[in-house]
C-alpha cells in the first residue's frame, strides 16, 4: 500500500450536513435573487445533482448537470455559468460556519506526507473545483500535497459507482491492491473495495445507513485514525 485516497466533506473537513445544507440553501437563493426560479433554485439544483449521481456513464458530471438543469430553468445558461463562478468565489464562503478542522487529520496528513504516501482526494465530484478548493481552505489542507482531486468538471461517474473510483485509480497510474480509503460514508466509500483497496471508515460524523461499518477493513475516530497512521512504514 502506498496510496491514500481520502473522501473530503465529513473526512478531512469536519461538518454538521444538515446545517451546511442549510446555510448553501440560504445563500445561494440569496446569490440568484435577482433569477426568476430563485425562491426555487435550491431544488432545482438538487435535482440535477440526483440526475448527474444517478447517471455515471457518457458526458462529464458538470455537463450532465446543466443539460438537465436548463431543461427546468428560464435562464440563459450564459448568466448561470457567470453566477455560479461568482456565488463559489464570494457567498459560498459563508457555508464554512457549518465545518470545523480536525487537528487529528491534519497531523495525519502530515505525516503521511513525511512517510511518502500519494495523497488523493476522491470527493464525490458534484462542485466545482473552485468549491474543492474552498472546502479545503476551511479544512486546513493545501492542494498542492494531493496528486489528484476529483471535480465536477473532469469525472463522469460519481459514487457510489465503480466506475467512479475506476477513474480515480486510472487518473493516478495505481490498482486498487495499492490503496487504502479513508471516508466517512459506509455506502459511498466502501465502493472501492471491490477493486481491492483497504478502507478505514471515520466514525465522526458516520453516515451508515445500512448497518455496513463491519464491511471496512478498519474504523473508528479520527484520533484512531491519527494512530492508525503512525504505525504504517515509510514509502
């Protein structure tokens, strides 16, 4: 094993969902007050994003995404595209009250960099990249420790498709027997096992809706995580 691949949101950035979904709700029918389907938005988006998740084969997830959104919008695209880019690079910002560090994980990364691990996020690529980055801004990371990170604008699978994760090995050169993935979602990060990675399942903020914490290879809280990693040998 000389791969790590971590999940982001409720992995390497700590958040209570619930409320981060609310405060993007709140602000990005805030960001479009001025769009017809604004007091609707929120939905609309949700349900392009369900359509792109739903749909891992062809076109890019970006692509995917506004052929079915435009299809219930009143808009030109031309002036979503534009407020989009505006709303991640100013009111987004806002979503950041929702999510906290770890200084568990940070250190784990850390010293998994000093042990010469490849380090990849595999978030699951419904936000733009410029969003990824923000994200990890509030999380504490820099993206330039990571050899890949997923995007709405480059994958066309999502989880928690195979097919997902099988672009994610391709894009870095490895097989599955050479990574280990990190993640707090049994449903969405467990995937990746049938192609012969190991998972380690965060228990912080767990979402398990089937009862499969027992189908990881390891689990447990980010401070087991932190001495999980200590004891892995150098690359």
């Amino acid at each position: 094993m000389n791969t790590i691949i971590f999940d982001l949101d409720g992995t390497l950035l700590p958040m209570d969902t619930n409320h981060f979904m609310k405060l993007y709700r709140d602000e990005i029918t805030k960001a479009f007050h001025d769009f017809n389907e604004h007091e609707t938005l929120f939905e609309k988006i949700m349900a392009s994003v369900y359509h792109t998740v739903k749909n891992p084969q062809g076109d890019t997830n970006e692509n995917k995404f506004f052929k079915h959104f435009l299809n219930h919008v009143d808009e030109k695209i031309d002036l979503y595209h534009e407020r989009f880019e505006w709303f991640y690079l100013n009111d987004f910002n806002a979503v950041k009250a929702s999510t906290y560090q770890s200084e568990e994980m940070l250190e784990a990364i850390q010293i998994l960099k000093e042990k010469n691990y490849t380090l990849v996020i595999a978030t699951n690529p419904i936000f733009p990249m410029v969003a990824n980055y923000q994200r990890m801004q509030w999380a504490g990371l820099n993206p330039d420790d990571f050899k890949y990170i997923s995007s709405f604008e480059k994958n066309r699978a999502c989880k928690p498709h195979l097919a997902f994760y099988e672009e994610v090995l391709s894009s870095i050169e490895t097989e599955g027997k050479n990574v280990l993935m990190v993640g707090n979602d049994a449903q969405e990060d467990l995937t990746i096992s049938r192609l012969g990675a190991k998972t380690f399942l965060i228990t912080n903020h767990l979402i398990d809706k089937n009862n499969d914490i027992k189908k990881a290879d390891y689990y447990g809280n980010y401070k087991d995580f932190l001495e999980f990693v200590k004891t892995l040998e150098r690359k």
